[in-house]
C-alpha cells in the first residue's frame, strides 16, 4: 500500500467571492486527506487561488482596481473561509506568487525546446467567464454552456501546443490503466470520447497582459488554463523539490464543467514534459439551486456562511456530502438540509450521544462500565452490525463514495438507538440483580459512540472532537488510525465521561 496521499482541489478563479459550490469540493477533498491521515498515511492537502487570465482583469477593471490590488482584496475571503469550515490543507498557493510563476515558465520552455510548441493564427468563440474556447455546435443557443451568456470571437496569433500529438497515448495507454485515472467510471467514457477528437490547444493570449510572460516571447502571456493546473506541482518545488519526489503523482479533486482540461490536456502536458501524470482525477457533479447550476454570472451563489450561521460547521460538511452521490448532480434545498440536520446528526447523533452518556452517569457515576459477565445476544448481534459497518465505511471511502460512507455510520447510529430501545437499560437499572447486564448495555453503547467518534472524525472534525472529550479517552483523537481504532473493544472500562452540551442542537424550521 502507498504511504503516502497527495490531494487537491482546483484553485479558485478569485473575480468574486466563493459560494457553496467551491465549498462542497474543498470539503469533499478535506475528507479525502483527513481519512487517508486517519489510516495513517502522510498526507499532502493543497488548495489555492487562480488569479491570472481576461475575467480577472476585466473585475479589477470594473470595480477600479489593479489586476494586482484585486486579486489581493479578494483572496483573504477565501482564506477566512477554509479556516472556519475547518479545512486542513497544508499549503495555500496563489498563482501570482513568485514560486509559480517562474516553475510554469521553466515547464513550457521546455516543451517549447522540444518542440511541443508552435506559433499559428487562430480564430474561434471564446468565453470570457470560462476562459475557454467552444466549437459552434457545443453552444446553446449561441451562448456559452455553462454560463449562459454570449460568446466572444477572438482571432489573434497564439502559441499552441501540440496535444493531438498525444491522442494514442491518452486513449490506449492513460485511459486504459487500471484503475482509471478518472472516477466516477461514467465520467471516463466522456473524456475518452473527447480525447478521439483531440485537436491542439492554444496556450497563449496576446490581446491582454494580465498573466505570466511566455519566456521566449514576452509579447504572450501563458493562457490561465495551461498556466493554473501546473499549480498542483509548482506547490510541490517542481522538478526538484524533496515534496515533489516524495508526492507526486496525486489525486485532483473537481468539478466535472472542468474535466476536460484535468483528464485530458493536464496528462498530456505532463506526459509530454516527461512527468508522471495525475493517479486520479475526482470529478464531482454540479451544486443546483432550482435547477440551475450555481453561478456567480448568474448571481446564484449561495455563500456558506449563511447555512453555517443555522447548521454550524459540522452540518455544513456533514449535509452535502451524505445528501448527495458524490459524482452526481444534486440539488440543494434549505428545506432538505433542515430535515437532514435534525433526523440524522440532531435527533440521530446527538441524541444518542446525549442518552447513552447521561445514563453512564447515572448508573455507573459517569464511569464506562465493564461489559464482562453480562454480555448477551443483543451485543453480540449489535456488535456484529458495527463491525460490518466499519468495513463499509472503509471501502466506501477508499472509493471517495462519501455518501456511502456516511451511510455506513447511520447504520451504526439507528442500531444502536434500536439496541437501546431493545434492552432498556434505564428500566434494567432499577433492579439490582440485573446490574452485570445493565453494564454490559451501556459498555455497547459507550463503545458505539467511541467508533462513531473515529468514523465521523473526517466529516465533522469538530463536534467528533467534543464526543472524544466527553467519551474521556486519554490518547487524543488526531492519534487514532485505521483499522484499530476501528475495532471493536477498544473503550477501557473505569474511563470516566462527561455529558457536555450538545453535539448538534435541534433546528427549528
């Protein structure tokens, strides 16, 4: 097994502020790195800022500003926001730092020496909000397809770089690894079926100057695409850095409107410069509000910090990741949120958190109780159910099959509430002879909330620290690693615990 994981989500075009659509990968990927961490591997988390390109200076432009003093004013809100949505990345990068710039500048004078580059007129329809050529029959409307807005003709004397060159290599080599380099799997036959019409790719502009210089021709600057995907190894000291020999290739976190780019022409730039291309590349689907995919063109954005101020943090993170297929479209709704909240972490989680805890107080004097002498088959039956469940959590997020995974969980939350109802410790307690069995309940129970601890510890770091701290375990919860953290047994009868205040407070609609 690998030792090591590197993820990524895409760095964010900064014309604006984020909404939840960029919040939803960035937490998708801080998933990723916190589980494979959890399974004890060193882990590398980078996301950042893409701050070159027409639509950037055209916002600076706008709001009356320098390319430059605008990127800098805007920035900082994406920062705030990946600290208190509790994103652990370990590096931040913006393509306007000096690290960047000069790497991207090395990579493309080297493709261009080796004679990948060539000059040419070209003319096509042009996006300004995608940064992103269209062919005719790939518009709706005449508009652009993702944005729905009009498309521009550029006609200007490029660079471009020979990705058709790459075609065969991308059909029957790349794409025919297994496991694919793609996920989902449905995902991989779109790519496949673009990269059989694969044409060059221009990868300079000249009509503008806000971007990085082409080094043998400043008249350029490097088109925002091909300059922006080299982040994920400019970030890693590329092509000689100790991080880039000990973490490349890794895994790209995204959304499937940029597939194309990550899947097809980011491999062949690598490929092409004699680098490893991406292991995988995690295409997610879109974030719909009434249908419609989130927008800032379309001012349909939904700031986080207006669900976060209702739902916190942990129902943030928790609700789009177990609400949605991860790979598939899905549509947002307050409605759908409030209900989740409340049945599965409010009256789910947290209630049993708050039952089991309180009942060791009272029975036990706040002590976990030893299960020995008083087991029976509802333990057994119900510790066969977790163990199972751990398994599924497991390979549901080897696979990134986040809703899965959280699934998993719900099955050892709904058991339990089961198992209490079942046994009724509360009523066994007040006969002194059944005191072994009343102990040998409670120890199931405690025990379930310590794995659910371990379990949710990706997905709601925050309120999964605050059960650790109530369930009193001394070794910290940052220290659990898969699989024995995820084996059951592993509270220590006499360990005293702490009820504290609610995991997940109810929400009234």
């Amino acid at each position: 097994m690998n030792s090591r994981f590197y993820v990524t989500t895409p760095i964010y075009y900064v014309n604006d502020v984020p909404h939840i659509g960029h919040a939803y990968t960035t937490v998708a990927a801080d998933v990723a790195a916190r589980f494979h961490r959890l399974k004890g591997l060193e882990v590398r988390f980078l996301t950042g800022t893409d701050e070159h390109g027409q639509k950037v200076a055209r916002a600076a432009e706008e709001n009356g500003r320098s390319p430059q003093e605008w990127v800098d004013s805007i920035v900082p809100a994406w920062k705030e926001l990946w600290s208190r949505l509790d994103i652990s990345n370990d590096d931040f990068i913006r393509t306007t730092e000096e690290r960047h710039k000069t790497r991207v500048q090395e990579f493309w004078q080297r493709l261009y020496d080796s004679g990948d580059v060539y000059l040419a007129k070209y003319e096509g329809l042009y996006c300004v909000s995608c940064e992103e050529f269209y062919k005719p029959e790939e518009l709706i409307d005449g508009k652009c397809p993702i944005h729905g807005i009009p498309v521009e003709v550029v006609s200007e004397e490029n660079y471009f770089f020979r990705l058709s060159k790459y075609k065969d290599w991308l059909i029957n080599e790349y794409y025919a690894r297994t496991p694919a380099p793609v996920y989902p799997p449905s995902r991989l036959n779109e790519v496949i079926n673009f990269a059989r019409d694969l044409q060059d790719t221009s990868i300079s502009r000249s009509t503008f100057s806000w971007g990085i210089p082409i080094p043998w021709d400043p008249k350029h600057v490097i088109y925002v695409w091909v300059e922006a995907l080299l982040n994920y190894i400019t970030a890693l000291d590329y092509p000689d850095g100790e991080l880039f020999k000990t973490f490349w290739p890794g895994v790209n976190f995204v959304g499937k409107d940029i597939l194309r780019f990550h899947a097809v022409t980011w491999p062949a730039m690598l490929h092409a410069a004699g680098v490893d291309p991406p292991d995988l590349v995690v295409a997610h689907g879109w974030l719909l509000v009434g249908g419609e995919k989130m927008s800032k063109t379309k001012l349909t954005g939904i700031h986080p910090d207006q669900l976060i101020e209702t739902f916190g943090v942990d129902g943030f993170r928790y609700y789009f990741l177990r609400d949605i297929a991860f790979g598939q479209d899905g549509n947002f709704s307050w409605e759908s949120m409030l209900a989740r909240y409340n049945a599965e972490l409010a009256n789910g989680i947290g209630n049993l958190a708050s039952r089991v805890l309180a009942l060791i107080e009272s029975t036990s004097g706040g002590a976990v109780p030893d299960p020995v002498g008083g087991e029976q088959d509802p333990e057994r039956a119900f510790r066969s159910v977790a163990e199972k469940a751990v398994v599924a959590y497991d390979d549901a997020l080897e696979r990134f099959a986040f809703h899965e995974g959280l699934d998993a969980i719900d099955t050892i939350v709904r058991e339990a509430n089961q198992y209490l109802v079942q046994t009724a410790p509360w009523k066994l307690a007040k006969d002194p002879s059944q005191r072994k069995r009343v102990d040998a309940i409670l120890y199931a129970a405690a025990e379930a909330l310590r794995l659910l601890a371990v379990l949710l510890s990706p997905f709601t770091p925050a309120a999964s620290a605050r059960l650790w701290t109530s369930l009193g375990v001394s070794e910290g919860l940052d220290a659990q690693r898969l699989p024995a953290a995820g084996r059951w047994g592993g509270l220590v009868p006499g360990t005293k615990v702490s009820k504290g205040e609610s995991l997940f407070p109810r929400v009234d609609g």
